[in-house]
C-alpha cells in the first residue's frame, strides 16, 4: 500500500516542474491566441488563394483566343506554384523579417524556411503559421495580375524567370518598406490591404512588360473580341468572394475593421460595376458582360488600400471614381499610346490602386466618415505621404522590371516566334488543346 506514495510524489514534483518551464512564456503566449481570428485568418487565407485558382485563371482565360486559353491557365498556375516555393524559402523573410540595421529597407534572412517559426509562434493573436499563408496568397496574386500584360505572346521560360525574381527584387522589398515595419510604414503611409504592394507594383510592372514584349499580331486594329466571356464572368464572381478575405482578412482579426472592410469592398465592387456599364451602354449602344465585370474589377482594386479606414459613403465615392477613371484609362493606354496590356492590368489594377491611395487620404478622416487618420497627420500631410508612396513603389517597379525584361530577353529570349503566335500557345508551347482533334 505504501508503494504508490513516492509515485504520487513524482508525479505531482513532475507536474510542477513543467508549469514552471511553460511560465510565463508559452502560457502568456496562449493566453494571447485567439481561435476567432485565427479561424478568420485560415478562411481569408483560402478565399485570396480562391481569387487566383481558380478565379483570376477564368477571368483572364475567357478573355483571351481559345488557342490561348491554356496556356493562360498554365501561367496562371505556374507562377502561384513557383511563388509558394520562393515565399517559404526567402521572400517572406525578407517581407517581415528582421533586417537588423537595413530594416528599415528591407527584411534578414532569420525567418528563411520558416527558420524559427513553430507550432507555437504567434503574429498578434494568431499563429504566425497562419499569418505566413495568408500573406503568401498575396504574393501569389500579384505576379499573377501581371500575366494580363503579356498573355498570347511570350515564352513560358520567360514567364517563370520573371515571376521569380520579380518576386524576390519588386515584391519583398515594397512590402517590407509598407506591411514588414520599413521606412514607408514609419512615414505613415495607409495601404489597409494593397493598393501599392499589391495593384501599383503589378500595374506599373505589366505596362513596363506590355511596352517592351511589343502587341499582339494585328494590335490594336485587329485583335477579336474574347472568346468565352461567360467564362470570365464564372472567374470575375470568384474574383469578388475572394475579394472579401483579400480586404476583410486584411485586419487579422475577427472584428469591427473586418466586417467593415467587407462592407466597403462589396459597395465599390457594385458602384464601379454599375458605373462602367453605364458608360458603355451611352456610348456604344449596348451594357457588356466583359465591360460590367471589368468595372467590378476596377472597383474592387480601388477599395482595397482604404478598406479598413473608410466609411460606407467613402465607398461609394471611390466606386464612381474607380468606374470613369479606369474605363478612360483603358482606351488611353491602348488607343491614344498604343499599348498593348492586353487584359488592362496598368489601367484597372495599376490605376484603380494608385486613386485609391490617393483617396484614402480623404475619405479616411472621420469629417468624411473614416476611421481617422494617424496621430499629427492632416489631409494634406496624409496626401503628401501617399503620393510620395506611389511614386517611389512605381518607379522601383518599373526600373527592376525594365532590367529584369532586357536580361531575360538577351539570355533566354522574351517572345514566342510569329508562327507561334499564329497557331497558339496552347499547342506550341504547352502540347495541349482545349478539345482533343
């Protein structure tokens, strides 16, 4: 009987003795998980990823000849699987690492391969596991916006190039100066969800490409309409639930910042698309399928810098903008400087980002209804940062993409031969057709 005593003992000294090696530290850190937003965070996480794939894969393949169509899809899932790779090795330490004393520039190497994070970690109130992946879609869409720059025409070598270093040289950088603690963020620059790091860098990045990859054949006479529009209404519907995790899951948390970025992403979607239409049918006799979703498009990039720090109204405001602003972008881009972004990235997403930074300035003080604007800051102070934001993240993107594209195209070349282009891309680069002869 008396045998089991010393065991008790033990037992309660073992017990004891973890306690004390999990306080405070792992006890402190549990008490600062919460399962709300963490399960917020893994559901944003897999809506963005919903925006590429299959999304923005539909969107941009209704658009383009069907010889084309997967060759598009390809791309679109070639570069999504590239950046996952590139993002757990490098890219994310260099976003939201600790760059000691270059920090303020860019991100060290310590969270390479995920170096140190474990089941454990915690970014605020949720694992930083969970913070790695949702801010990885973000790096996977947006070399992926860029594929409307330059789809039909060039080499799928050249694709993977660029998207990888692009990645590396455009991506990180932007986004640690902006979201990883960088000098951006410490001007008090506002980009709630990626109007610069995401749409500005993509934009100005595929107006660059578009410009030295040179247009399609016949461009712009004679280039024919898209060929399944139906399927880039199916992909634009995807891009607009995505959307939600993309701006709402933007706040990390569970709360009132989220459910009113999802408020405000939805209003705008819904204002630019009735707005685009609208134009359209006063000025060419018919509402389009392809013009009405291109307008949600432009709508939705427009929200999502100020998503988390404007009203309702503000929303509404930044719809109409976002739908006369980027339809006249479009026609300039291709018919005034002849410009073939083919699937109007710069004009939508370059241009729908950049108005947005700029309106945030506004419509993000509370006189206008915002959340208000950073301690000491002014409109005029808030429009000064912003634009000089803009600025700096457009001519980085534009001076990495243009060096990057000269080195590619002396190495491994940049565009697919005319006979090539002539039969599509679907065939000649990948060995697949979308029906089977």
């Amino acid at each position: 009987m008396s045998k089991p005593i010393p065991t008790v003992i033990f037992a309660a000294l073992f017990a004891f003795g973890v306690v004390l090696i999990t306080t405070p530290d792992a006890l402190a850190q549990d008490a600062k998980l919460s399962s709300g937003d963490t399960s917020w965070v893994l559901t944003a996480t897999a809506l963005v990823l919903f925006m590429t794939l299959p999304g923005l894969a539909l969107f941009y393949g209704g658009l383009v000849h069907a010889k084309n169509l997967l060759s598009v899809l390809m791309q679109c899932f070639s570069v999504a699987c590239l950046i996952s790779i590139l993002w757990f090795v490098v890219v994310y330490s260099l976003a939201f690492g600790d760059g000691g004393a270059a920090n303020e520039w860019i991100g060290g190497v310590d969270k390479a391969f995920l170096f140190g994070v474990g089941v454990g970690s915690l970014f605020g109130t949720i694992p930083e596991s969970a913070f790695f992946m949702f801010q990885m879609t973000f790096a996977i869409i947006t070399p992926t916006l860029i594929v409307g720059a330059y789809v039909e025409r060039i080499k799928f070598s050249a694709v993977m190039v660029f998207s990888g270093v692009w990645v590396i040289l455009v991506y990180g950088p932007v986004c640690h100066w902006i979201w990883g603690g960088g000098w951006l963020a410490d001007l008090g620059v506002k980009d709630f969800a990626g109007g610069l790091v995401v749409h500005v860098t993509a934009g100005i990045s595929a107006l660059v490409i578009a410009k030295m990859l040179g247009g399609r054949r016949g461009f712009p006479r004679e280039i024919t309409p898209p060929h399944h529009p139906g399927l880039t209404m199916i992909g634009a519907a995807m891009l607009w639930v995505g959307w939600f995790g993309f701006n709402a899951g933007s706040a990390v948390a569970a709360d009132g910042s989220a459910g009113m970025a999802m408020v405000v992403t939805h209003i705008s979607a819904a204002t630019a698309s009735l707005v685009w239409m609208c134009i359209e049918w006063i000025k060419h006799g018919k509402p389009s399928l392809v013009g009405i979703v291109t307008g949600m498009v432009a709508g939705l990039a427009t929200i999502t810098p100020g998503a988390g720090f404007v009203g309702p109204a503000g929303a509404l405001v930044f719809g109409i903008v976002a739908g006369f602003v980027c339809y006249w972008c479009v026609g300039f881009i291709k018919q005034k400087i002849r410009i073939d972004d083919s699937l109007d990235v710069f004009a939508v997403h370059g241009v729908g980002g950049a108005v947005g930074i700029l309106l945030t300035s506004f419509f993000g003080t509370e006189a206008l209804g915002g959340m208000g604007l950073g301690e000491g800051m002014t409109m005029l102070k808030q429009l000064g940062v912003q634009v000089l934001g803009i600025a700096v993240v457009a001519l980085w993107s534009l001076v990495i993409s243009w060096i990057l594209i000269k080195i590619i195209r002396v190495t491994i070349g940049l565009r697919v031969h005319e006979e090539e282009e002539i039969e599509g891309l679907d065939i000649t680069s990948h060995g697949e057709r979308i029906h089977s002869s």
